[in-house]
RNA sequence: GGGCGUUUAGCUCAGUUGGGAGAGCGCUUGCCUUACAAGCAAGAUGUCGGGGGUUCAAGUCCCUCAACGCCCA
C-alpha cells in the first residue's frame, strides 16, 4: 500500500464527513437517556468566522463524545433570520441598483429577501459541515419555518392574553438610518469627545435676568417643555415656579424642581425635553409635562421645532441653533466634554431617543423562576462566575421592547379596525371587527425582535405547541455552548421561555466559551479586517488541525489568541498521528492466527504502554466529562506522541524485525494495532476525520466490533491495565537511556558510533531489568553492550552519570577533558547541595514535623536519601577523576 | 460610577481540596538514525505583577497597590 509522507487532508475530510452524513449516523440512535445540545443559531447571512469555528468545534466534541459513548445523541440545528442584519444586506443590493425598500414596497422586499435566503443562506451549513459538524441536518430549523412561526404567533397570543404583553409610548432607542427600534443590549456606547454648551434663558418677566443651562445637544432645545434644578440646590431655590422664555422659540416654559438633577453637573440647571431624552422623559412623567417631538424617525426636524428649523437633520439644525443663539448673545461659553455616545450595533450610526408606540413584554413575572432554577442549581453555569452577571441582570430586569420598524421578520399580530379603532391580537387574520363588524382591517406594520423567535428555540424546534415525540424525548436538553455575549439576549430569555410554556428547564448545564481575539488583544471581527477565513484555513490545514489547535489553546472559559501559529501545532499532530500510521502499514501485513489480548506475551514496553493507554483513558473520559477540553486534548496528545510514537514504537522496531511468527513479532504487532485504534478511540471527537480514516484501516487487519468509529464504543479504563509497578521500572529504563544520551552528547558522540556502558547498580532487581532490556538500550542509546553488577569495577577513563541510586559510567578510550567534566559534575553537586539544604531545612524544623501531614513528612524524607545518595554518588565520582 | 476578569519561561497560555514550577511555539547544540526535518535527541530559560498578612509550608487563601482587558450604567 502506498501512502503519503505528509497528510493531506482534503480528500480524506470529505469522503468520511459523506460517508456519515449519508449512513445516517447523526441522528440520534438507540434507547436510553438522550444527550441533547441545540445548535445557537447562526444567521442566516452568516458565513462562518473564527468565532462560530470555536463554538461549533465545542459541541461537536461534547456531541461525538456522547455518542460514541452510546446516548442517543441529537444535536439540532438551525439558522437565525436575523431581522435586520439580512434586511440590511438586501436593502445594500437595492441600493446598489438605485433603488430603496420604499420604493418597491413590502411585498417585492420581502420576496427579495426569500429569494436571497433561498440562494445564500446556506451557505454558512455548508461551511459547517467542512469543519466536521454531526448536526442532525434533517432537523435543521429557520426562525421563520412554518413550524416555529406557528410558535412565534401562539407565544405572542398567549402573553397578550395573559396581560404580559402590551403596548404603549415609550422613548426608546432608535436607529434613524435603519429607521427601527434598537433594544438597550443593541446599543454600543463610546465615550465621545464632544462638547457642553452653557445657553442663556431669559426669565418671562421681561426683566434682564436669565439663568443658564447647560447640554450637550442644542438642537434638541426645541423640544424643551421645561427646565429643572434639583430641590436641595440653595442656589435656585427662588428659581422653582417662575417662567422662562425659551430661546428662538419664544415659548414660555416653568422651572420645577426634581431629585434627578445633579447640582454639580453644568451650572445645575438643566432642559427637559421628554420627547427626546431617556431621563427627561421620565421626569416629564413625574412632572405630568407635555412630549413635544421635533424630529422625525430619520432625525430631521418637523415643523414642531419651527419653520425655519424644519426639514433640517440633527446636525445642520445644531449648528443653525448655534449660531443663532451667538447672534442674540444667549451663547454664553463652550466646554469640551466627554461623554457616552450610543451607536447602533449594526450600522454604528448615533441612535436617538425617540418617543413612539411599542410593544413590551413583561419581563419580571416571568423572571421569578429564571432566577429560582439558578439558585437552586437546576441550571448551572460554566464558568461559574457568570452565574453572578446573569443574577444581576435578572434581578434588575427591565420590560423588553419587542417590535422592530423593518419588514423582515415575524408581523406582529395585531389587526386595527380602520372603521372604529378597535383591537384585535389573534393567531390568524380576522375578517371582521369584533366590535363593530367591520371588514376593513389593517395588520400591524411593525416586526417582532429577531430574539422573540429565538428565545422560543429548545421548543418551537421541536414543534411546539404540538406535543410530539421530539419535545417529549429531547426537552430538557442537557448542555448549551455559547458565548457569553448573549446570555441577556438569548441564555436568559429561553430560561424564562421554557420554563413558562413548558414547565421544564430548557438545558442543565451553560458553557460560556470564550471570544477569539488577535494577537493584540482585540476581537476578530470583519470590520476590523483582523479574522481569517476559517474556510482558508481547513483548504490549508484541515478542519482536524484547525479543531485541535483551537481546543488545544482554549482553556474552559478563556479567550483564545490565535494566530496562524497555533495552527502548526495542529498540522505537525495530524502528520505525526499519520506517520505513525503510516509505519505501522508498513510493517504489518496482517497479524498471522491472530492471538487473543490474554495470550500474547506481554514484555515490559507492552505492559506499560497499556498502562499509560488505561491511565490517558480515564484523564480523557473524566475531562470529557467535565467539559475539559482542552485538558483532554493534552493528555491524548501527550500519549500519542511521547509514549506510543517517541518510546513504543521505537521499541518496537526490532521487534518486527525478527522471524515472522515469533511471539514477540506477533505481540509487538498486536499491540501497535490496538493501542493505535484505542487512540484513535480517545481522540476522535476531537479529530473526527483523519481518527475514522485510520481505524477504518486498522479495522481491515483487526477485529473491531463496530462499522465506524463515529459510532464505536469510547473506551473505559481498566484498573487491571495500571500497573504502577511496570510504570516505575519502564520510568527507570527511561531515565536510564536519557542519562546515556545526555553522556553521549557530553562528548558529542556521532550517532552511528556503539558504546559500551557499565552500570554500577544497587540491587538485584534493577541488574535483573537491565540484563533483560539490553535491547532497549542498545536500540534507543547505541549501547552494544551494558554490563551491571552491584560490584562492577568502574572504568577510568570514564564519563559518569546518577540515575536514582544507579552509576552509569561511559569508559572513553580516547582523551577526556577533565576540566570540562570536573565542571559538569560540580555543577550538578551544586543544584543537589541546594536542594538537600532545602529539605534538611524542613526536617529539622519541629513545626513541619508535627503539623505537616504524615504523608508529606514520609515523602520528605524519601525525597532527602534519595538526593543524599546521588549526592554522594557524584561526589565519588569527582574524585575519581583525579 | 458599578461589576467581572487577567497579570507564571522570549511569545500564547496550563497549573482542581495550600506540600518538589509545566505545555505548545521560539531559542542553543548535534543528527537527512528508511514512520515523520511538519522529524529525532540533548539542553538553556521563571524574584509565579509589587507590597503586606494567615500558615510548619503560598503560584495556590486573605488584604492592598499597579497595569491591562471586558461587561453594565
């Protein structure tokens, strides 16, 4: 058979991720508890960025470790609409053919946009499944299916009914250029350089008395209803009641007094303009003041803030405000200020408070047991700090704003009588009024929050409000991974949705992963122009290798920094893992009359190596468990390469080459082929593709139970495989080998050149393990022959070395330098000298004696012969070079 | 303004009940040893951010200061 020296990927990823997606082995299979994780949707528009890369590489771990552990195992996927992300990238298109939404109206617009999902929007599945992603794709859902729009309508009735839903004015958060509502998570604040301008308003009584105020937006004074102070201020205390005269306008207005006025900010005195300002808007509440709105929902003024100023946008009336205001001297000073600006998280624009009629959803009744399934940990939180944030936001909840002025998504059904006003909420269209039998009924312009399909997602994916089998099978699921960014927007709500409509937690555990940043810190994002394509990646690399570095580097919880760097430590396993591979196809044809594990005749490298396979099985399981990762991809890691490739396999290839048919060949080739598929085992879920292309390969010249390892059992640890006794003394032989290495290398010995060592030993057992293993020696140190004895003659002229209680000495025939072995060995007495200190330190010091635990102590003084007598070992040898 | 997080080898980061400082990459030296140079072998490298405290014992617990980052208002 031939194969590659370096692997390549491509072909391999993809005819395995066919083979599973066609048999069929990512639907949930078999009896018993279910495991269940919901995909978070991506958007639709999406296409897959080094973020989803992390997210997606999480679950399908977690998902394929279940699995092969033998739970039914769903993973459900699906994709977000995206209200206004997708609505945008269209109206991009429009605006590109010169044309706009307004234009062509609703209807085409929305047709557009089918059709724009309909061509792209899969785009972001395809790229999901080039990473390696067991979803279930016959399940995959669309926020705006049939199925879950159904769910979306029932949700909205049924809150309305239950008075959880209402509707009222309200200043919120609005976006002129996308012309919609922005909930507060929608809005980013930076902090601005800006300014604080000081404006003269005169008092009404005509005399020369003005106070000032100051503000940072002007041109909103146009909109002022009033000015306060705070009702402590000793200052303006005569001020409360009078009127003034507002600039430009001529309108008269009173000064109240109201607890929220800060006396140290600006003179202490501030405008009210309720129609215009969050806070303005509830002390115009409180003061029963008039909302009077000068600007329009694109931010130009109307005709309420004057003719001259209408037609106006914000900016142009600010300056034409301004420059008024200097001419009739009312403009008394300019300040720079900084302060928080917020911007609309799609399009970055200023957004601008805005008075208007929306929807609400009650978000406190609902809250209660949210909060209680945290608390009494029925839901838990990983990390479990975050439990904290999402506690505080419970607590302080706000009644979420859940209508959208944008044309995609789902309508918000409400139906008006145009006859008599009259309103009706219902699932279906009705065809008349119910109050004055009308026909004439118009629906709601406004669209729901892209979140209001989303937070119904653990149930409406499953066909809710049907009570079918899914719901009842995979409801509660058990783990969600997502990025904390959105247990607000998304975690919090499908708590609380869940638990209302279904009586049930939606999942018991969250993982909140990190966000990938560059190497200097900052978030990859496409504006940034700082993410790489993950598609390029795999093109290079492979989806295995992008998996296992991201893993690799991705502590629980953590942000990760990538770079195209830790990318290598990926490549370098996937062709480490396929050369070993690859030598052992060469070597093994196929295993002659192939013997049972309990006949083989295990020698020490066999017994450890199944050893260190029982041990690396039982860390991998529990941090699989755990949600671990990447402490499960070390150890695999570590096993494959150190101690199957870089000691068993070396070992092992002296073994292959004696007699065929003889037992050691045999027994070396049974156990290179079951370790191998044991690894493959460990490290599928982690590297799916190139793990099943081998034990697939095993599986030809190997018994295995199973068609597949996507399907096959994970392995348990056996106690009877750790041996602890056989670790100690391969630990020996190894450190022995180094200890010769590191001789040769003292000397710079070419490594065709054989040695001959003696070996001063201390008791029978190690002459018995040394005189048994010659091979090793000779194999892994060019040693030709080793001769140890408890009473061996130390060759002079020799190089020596201390292993444990052990002299390992390299007789040189030719010159040896030494002054530069004097050196060496003195250096090591030195480090030995510290240390002893150290531990003698502890000894003598009676409080450690008597407080320390008996354990601690024991080890202590192990630790101290042990170093005592390599002490002295080096000592005698120093003065033996003399 | 409030909350959270981070600070350990040149870089990116592990380090779970307090008890001999680790990984990957990088670096030095020697090797094309027929599985792998994307490799092998041998090495060097840390006042565990500063200060204080608890303890027989602190990277690990407590207090404090500093720098950086994130979230919320």
């Amino acid at each position: 058979m031939e194969i590659s020296k370096t692997y390549s990927p491509q072909d391999i990823e993809k005819k395995w991720y066919r083979y599973w997606e066609d048999a069929g082995y990512f639907a949930p299979k078999g009896e018993g508890k279910p495991f269940t994780i919901l995909i978070p949707p991506p958007n639709v528009t999406g296409i897959l960025h080094i973020g989803h890369v992390l997210n997606n590489t999480l679950q399908d771990v977690v998902v394929r470790y279940h699995r092969m552990k033998g739970e039914p195992t769903l993973w459900l996927p699906g994709v977000d609409h995206a209200g206004i992300a997708t609505q945008n990238m269209v109206e991009k298109e429009l605006a590109k053919e010169g044309t706009t939404r307004h234009e062509i109206g609703r209807e085409e617009l929305l047709e557009r946009i089918w059709a724009w999902k309909n061509e792209k929007g899969n785009i972001i599945i395809d790229q999901l499944k080039l990473l390696g992603a067991s979803c279930d794709w016959n399940r995959q859902r669309f926020t705006m299916d049939e199925m879950l729009s159904r769910a979306v309508k029932e949700v909205f009735v049924s809150l309305y009914e239950d008075g959880l839903i209402y509707k009222g004015k309200y200043i919120i958060n609005w976006c002129p250029r996308c012309v919609t509502a922005l909930a507060n998570d929608e809005v980013e604040h930076a902090d601005e350089e800006g300014k604080l301008w000081y404006i003269r308003y005169p008092y009404a009584d005509k005399s020369d008395r003005y106070v000032v105020i100051a503000t940072t937006r002007p041109e909103t004074m146009l909109g002022d209803v009033a000015v306060a102070v705070n009702p402590h201020d000793s200052r303006y205390k005569e001020l409360i009641g009078q009127e003034l005269i507002l600039p430009l306008t001529g309108r008269s207005i009173p000064v109240i007094a109201d607890d929220y006025v800060d006396k140290d900010f600006g003179t202490g005195c501030v405008k009210v303009t309720p129609a215009h300002d969050p806070n303005d808007f509830e002390i115009g509440r409180r003061h029963d003041l008039p909302q009077l709105l000068v600007m329009d929902e694109y931010a130009i003024m109307n005709e309420e803030a004057g003719a001259e100023f209408a037609g106006l946008s914000r900016y142009q009336c600010r300056e034409k405000v301004l420059e008024l205001l200097q001419q009739q001297g009312l403009l008394e000073k300019i300040e720079k200020h900084e302060h928080a600006v917020g911007h609309c998280y799609r399009c970055t624009t200023s957004i601008e408070p805005y008075l208007s009629d929306q929807w609400f959803v009650k978000m406190q009744p609902l809250a209660r047991r949210a909060i209680e399934v945290v608390e009494n940990g029925k839901i838990r939180f990983q990390p479990a700090r975050w439990t904290k944030v999402y506690m505080h936001w419970m607590n302080n909840i706000r009644d979420w704003c859940i209508s959208r002025q944008i044309w995609w998504g789902h309508r918000i059904p409400a139906y008006y009588c145009e006859n008599c006003g009259q309103m009706i909420v219902a699932k279906e269209a009705p065809e008349r009024c119910d109050k004055c039998d009308s026909r004439r009924l118009r629906q709601d312009e406004d669209v729901l929050d892209t979140w209001f399909s989303s937070w119904l997602w653990p149930f409406s994916t499953m066909g809710w409000p049907d009570d079918t089998p899914d719901i009842k099978r995979f409801l509660p699921t058990q783990v969600l991974i997502t990025a904390p960014e959105i247990i607000y927007l998304w975690v919090a709500r499908m708590i609380m949705s869940t638990l209302h409509f279904k009586d049930v937690i939606p999942f018991d555990t969250v993982l909140l992963h990190g966000t990938v940043r560059d190497d200097l810190g900052r978030k990859m994002s496409k504006s940034l122009g700082n993410s790489p394509d993950p598609i390029d990646i795999i093109d290079r690399v492979g989806a295995d290798a992008l998996r296992f570095s991201m893993i690799f580097n991705t502590p629980k919880g953590a942000d990760v920094i990538y770079s195209d760097a830790i990318l290598e430590t990926g490549r370098n396993f996937t062709n480490k893992i396929w050369n070993a591979y690859r030598f052992i196809m060469m070597n093994i044809e196929g295993i002659e009359g192939l013997p049972q594990r309990e006949e083989l005749e295990l020698e020490l490298a066999d017994r450890w190596i199944y050893s260190r396979l029982a041990e690396t099985t039982l860390e991998a399981r529990n941090h699989y468990e755990n949600l671990a990762l990447n402490d499960a991809t070390q150890a695999i890691f570590h096993f494959i390469w150190n101690d199957y490739c870089s000691w068993y396999i070396e070992l092992a290839k002296d073994r292959l080459k004696e007699d065929a048919g003889s037992s050691s060949r045999l027994t070396a080739k049974y156990v290179l082929l079951d370790v191998m598929q044991a690894s493959m085992r460990l490290l599928h879920p982690i590297m799916p593709h190139i793990t099943e292309e081998i034990w697939q390969s095993i599986k030809e010249l190997f018994p295995l139970p199973e068609e597949a390892l996507i399907v096959a059992e994970f392995p348990e640890a056996k106690d009877a495989d750790m041996q602890p006794a056989i670790r100690d003394e391969m630990a020996l032989m190894q450190e022995s080998i180094s200890a010769i290495r590191n001789l040769r290398k003292q000397v710079n010995l070419p490594p065709a050149t054989l040695v001959k060592i003696v070996a001063k030993t201390a008791d029978d057992a190690q002459n018995a393990l040394f005189e048994a293993y010659q091979g090793y020696f000779n194999r892994l140190a060019r040693v030709e022959t080793i001769e140890s004895g408890k009473d061996v003659e130390k060759p002079k002229p020799a190089i020596s070395a201390v292993v444990r209680n052990i002299e390992l000495f390299l007789p040189l025939s030719g010159l040896l330098d030494i002054e530069q072995e004097r050196e060496r060995l003195q250096k090591q007495i030195d480090k030995l000298e510290k240390d002893l200190t150290g531990i003698k330190k502890k000894l003598d010091n009676q409080n450690f004696i008597q407080n320390a635990k008996p354990e601690v102590v024991a080890k202590e003084r192990g630790k101290y012969s042990e170093v005592k007598t390599k002490l002295e070992l080096i000592q005698e040898q120093l003065q033996d070079l003399a």
